[in-house]
C-alpha cells in the first residue's frame, strides 16, 4: 500500500465521498470555523480531537481524519491483501462484484451504507471504526473463557462453540490450549437473559450435558448438547440456542 504522503501538495489529496472533489489540509479549512467548533470525522464517526489532524472538502462541507483518507489500507486481520476505502450512497443496491450487501466480518453490522473497507478478491468487509480498533487480535473476556482468545487470520467455516454455527462472514477468535472456537459477534452474548417465552431467567452454559435430549424452545429443533446454550435457572428444563436468543437481545437483560 501507498502510504499518505503529507509533504505532498495538499490538491493530490482526493475527498474519499467524491472523488472529483479534492480535499484541503487544516490550515486553509480553519480560516473558515470557530476555534470552539468540533468536527467528527465522516468516515470513522469519530470525533476530530486535534484540529491538526484533518482534511475538510469545501464542496461536500465535510471533514476527514488524515488517517482516514487512504484509499488502501493494510491490516493483520486481513494480511494477504490491501483494503479499499469505498463509499455505497443509500440509492446503491449491489455490493462490489454484483452480490448483494455484505456484513462487517468484526462486528456483524450491515456495510449496506457509508463507508467501508473491501477487499473484493475475498469478499471481506470492515467498518472504518472496526478497522482501526487497536484491541483486535486478542481479547480477554473472563466471562466467556478464561484464557486469552486469539484472532484467526483464515477465512474458514469452524464451527462456533457458542452458538453452534459456521459463518465464514465473522471474525474467528481461538483458544489454542482449550480448542475453543468462537465468533466475535458471540464473545459478549450476556451469561443471563429473559425471554417473553419463559417465566424465568435463562443462563448460559457450555457444559456438555450427555444424559440430556433437547428441543430449542423457540424453534422447537433439536439442541446440541456439545454446544452453547441458555437453560433456565430454575432448573424448568426448558433451554434455547444461543442463536435463537439473538433475537431478543434488545430486550431487557441482567
């Protein structure tokens, strides 16, 4: 990748928005604002906090982390290949290559506007906030695993212990010592919930359980008893798949 060139003149540097438009250094832009004025940046979201460290185009009205303006980036969670900045307007229905919109392989939300980076030879997605987390490649969560979890490069179909799924589309997180597999997006599941199907509280277990034969109480299908799942903590015998809580994590929790 091309690293941004700051000694160059500030006219080479294009809006990221619109590429036809060419983006100004801090210098000439304040003239224009109040001191007290803040700005976030347009494509990460995240607030400008040095007034020395952006870009603004006159004609969109819009300012840009120097960071933020690259049009390829590289980063270890995706090694083989550089990421494009890209922008998808609200009118836009295809992704690049012609699928349909793609999800963000960290966090799971929708690439379906703004702002992203691709990498179109894996159709592999990040959120410009996703892209720049600096925590990424290990995380230690106590309440999903006791050792550390370890960010897995591959692109790969493993099947997830938390929610029994396979989804080339989420980051995979390891425990090597314990063969632990599990997606991001499923780390910070609450270890308790309460659902409108049941009275009770229901809590998270990964424990196998081998004299036990289940049916999921919201789709009625069979649970695996090798991995995750909400059993109530009344001991009601009543238990859900992980995935099927999904749907009612906006609800109140504990």
């Amino acid at each position: 990748m091309d690293s941004l060139d700051h000694s160059s003149p500030p006219t080479t540097i294009l809006c990221p928005r619109r590429r036809s438009h060419r983006l100004s250094p801090f210098g000439s832009a304040l003239k224009e604002f109040s001191s007290s004025i803040t700005f976030s940046c347009y494509v990460c979201h995240r607030k400008i906090k040095h007034l020395t460290d952006f870009f603004w185009c006159h004609k969109c009205t819009l300012a840009y982390h120097k960071k933020c303006v690259e049009p390829e980036i590289k980063v270890p969670y995706h090694p083989k290949h550089p990421l494009q900045l890209l922008f998808r307007s609200p009118k836009s229905t295809l992704h690049v290559g012609g699928s349909h919109y793609n999800k963000c392989h960290c966090c799971g939300e929708n690439t379906h506007e703004g702002f992203y980076y691709s990498c179109s030879i894996c159709d592999f997605d990040l959120l410009p906030g996703c892209a720049i987390s600096l925590n990424i490649l290990s995380i230690n969560y106590p309440k999903r695993h006791d050792h550390t979890l370890t960010y897995f490069p591959r692109i790969n179909s493993l099947t997830c212990d938390v929610c029994a799924l396979s989804d080339d589309k989420c980051f995979i997180y390891v425990c090597y010592q314990c063969d632990f597999v599990v997606h991001k997006t499923c780390i910070y599941l609450p270890t308790t919930i309460r659902i409108s199907r049941h009275d009770h509280r229901l809590s998270f277990t990964l424990i196998p359980h081998p004299n036990k034969n289940w049916s999921c109480g919201v789709c009625r299908q069979r649970v695996d008893k090798n991995y995750g799942r909400y059993s109530c903590v009344k001991d009601c015998d009543y238990v859900v798949h992980s995935k099927c809580t999904k749907r009612f994590m906006g609800r109140k929790r504990t």
